[in-house]
C-alpha cells in the first residue's frame, strides 16, 4: 500500500500566504462522504477541508513546475527516471543561491516565517531541511527537532512548548515535525487519548489561522513516501553504521501500522488542509527531485528582492610587521594524522 500524492495545479501562490490574499485560492474538491464538516464545529464556507492526499500504488502525480506551466499528469513510474547527481546540484546551487537573497529580505522586512516538515519515517525530511539551512545564517534561521515532551509539559497545554520557538522577526523556524504528533505517532502509538486527538482537530486550525493574522508567514509541507521506497531507505539505514541512529525504536515499531498512519494522516489532512493553511505535497520518492521541488515551491511563497548588500573590495589589512607570536613549543597542536 502507498499513498496518493495531491499536486497544485496552476497556483499562483506565490506570497499569498504571506499577504492574507487567501480567498482567491480555490479548494481541492472531493467526495462529500470523506468530509467531516458535519464533526467540525469551526468548519466555516471560507476555511473548508481542501481534501486528503493519499496515493494509491498507481497514483498520477504532475511536477510542481509543469503543472503550472499547464501540463498533463503522468504515472509517477512512467513520468522520469531518477535525477542525476550532476544536474541535481547545479540546480541545487542555484536555489540556495535564491534562499540565501530570501533570507537577506526576511531579516531587511522583519518576516516571521515558519515552515513545518511532516510526512512518513524515511521520506526526506531531514535532509530537504538540510540542504535549505547549508547555506544560510543560522543565526537567522534555525531547525526545531523537539524530543517527546518532559513530564512537565505533559501538563501545560498541548501546543505551548512548539509556541514558544516560534520566530521573531527576521527569522525562520523550520519544525522537523510539530505539533502535528498528536495527529500521527501519539495517536497511532495510543500516546494520547481519543478525546485529545479530537481537540486538537478544534483547535489546530484556529490557531494556525491566528498565526497568519498574527502575520506569521506559515508554510505546511508533507512528504509523501511510497511502502517500496520507505522500505529501501530502511534497508540502507540498517546496513550503513553511520545512519543507525535513523533507526530509532519507534520507527520500527511503525513498520506494524502502516495502514493506521495512512488512516490517521487521512483525518488529519480532512481536518487541517485549509485554505488559509493549505498542505503542500512532496513527491518524495525521489529524494533530490523531492529537495528541489521543494526549495523551488517555499522560494515561490514568499515574494523576495536581492537586498544582500555589495561589498567591492576589502579594505586593506593592519601592517603585522611589528607582531612576535609566541614560541610554537609553548602550544598544544592537534596530531597531524593526515
């Protein structure tokens, strides 16, 4: 069993979500009967469910970029082979030349950007955050990977202790999962009871959409992994030692309930794929076109200048002349082994 992907057609999104400009973006329709408006109460005409993104084995996906270009949906096994290294990073090196100019603008504007990272174990989360954050002032830009919570904060309420790494501005925050738990693991796991997955389902769109009022920029991915591939990636973790710690218990124990995570994932997209906070699909079965698409779709999102200020030449060094360094004996060196 795989999922089904969901691509944006033709959006023109770009900067929207950071403008409020939401009631221009027309919701994904589906069946009536897969709708849960009737169990919402704070299901409204403006912010209804755009519709889940499950796949099927045989599921037709379109690129980001030709689909707004207009063109057709293929099979994703018939569409193209996998990205080659060589043209995978001189199109890597081109977008995170663009990234680095889109932070010099969050931080020249005073944005507030945040950007959640969601989808199955082995799908390439970790390492699309990676290759956005290589090259950017960290500073500025930082990654929020929580533990699970501490007895202490199994008290507070539910979303507080993601509250609180919230950006100011001039900053990006990039959730390597989020408060998104409590519809996936905690629930799957029986981590958290039946109740409190139903208020969160409440109360999650309410709050995302006082964030976007608060004028957060918030940007929603899901990485979207077929079972063959999420199967391969787990096969390359067990025999590499280096990548053992990807390997954690409970990502084995999830190996048992594939269908359960498709099932709750379903839920939450019914509930939270909202027009205000829409979810953006990842085609991740091909991790660098996956990077790529992705990088290129969250540039797409927030309109930018190039305000990194031009530097034409350094100015001339100190005269050294008159320095003595100390004897070389009188330092420890670090062994040159190589």
């Amino acid at each position: 069993m795989s999922e089904e992907r969901k691509v944006g057609k033709g959006k023109d999104a770009k900067g929207k979500n950071a403008k409020g400009k939401n009631g221009k973006r027309k919701a994904a329709t589906r069946p009536d009967a897969a709708r849960p408006d009737a169990a919402r109460p704070d299901a409204t005409a403006t912010d209804a469910p755009r519709g889940t993104a499950d796949r099927a084995p045989a599921a037709t996906v379109s690129s980001p970029i030709g689909a707004a270009r207009g063109g057709a949906t293929e099979p994703a096994a018939e569409r193209r082979g996998r990205l080659g290294k060589q043209a995978y990073e001189k199109e890597l090196a081109k977008l995170q030349t663009e990234l680095v100019k889109l932070q010099a603008w969050v931080q020249h504007e005073g944005l507030r950007v945040v950007v959640i990272f969601e989808g199955r174990d082995a799908a390439g989360k970790g390492g699309t955050i990676k290759r956005i954050t290589e090259s950017l002032n960290p500073r500025a830009c930082r990654v929020v990977a929580l533990p699970k919570p501490t007895e202490r904060q199994r008290t507070q309420w539910y979303f507080q202790r993601y509250v609180e790494h919230l950006p100011a501005a001039g900053e990006i925050v990039l959730f390597d999962r989020s408060w998104y738990n409590r519809a996936g693991v905690e629930r799957v796991m029986g981590f958290c009871t039946e109740d409190e997955v139903q208020e969160f389902f409440r109360s999650c769109p309410g709050l995302e959409r006082m964030l976007v009022r608060a004028g957060i920029i918030l940007i929603k991915y899901w990485f979207s992994v077929s079972a063959e591939e999420q199967e391969r990636r787990f096969q390359q973790r067990l025999a590499a030692v280096t990548k053992h710690w990807k390997l954690s218990p409970m990502d084995l124990e999830a190996r048992q309930h594939w269908v359960a995570y498709s099932q709750a994932k379903d839920a939450m997209f019914a509930f939270t794929d909202v027009k205000t906070c829409p979810w953006y699909v990842v085609n991740a079965d091909d991790k660098r076109r996956a990077r790529l698409n992705c990088i290129h779709h969250l540039l797409s999102m927030i309109p930018y200048q190039d305000v990194i200020p031009r530097v034409a030449a350094l100015p001339p060094r100190e005269d050294v002349g008159a320095y003595v360094r100390p004897p070389l004996h009188e330092q420890t060196f670090v062994p040159e082994q190589y």
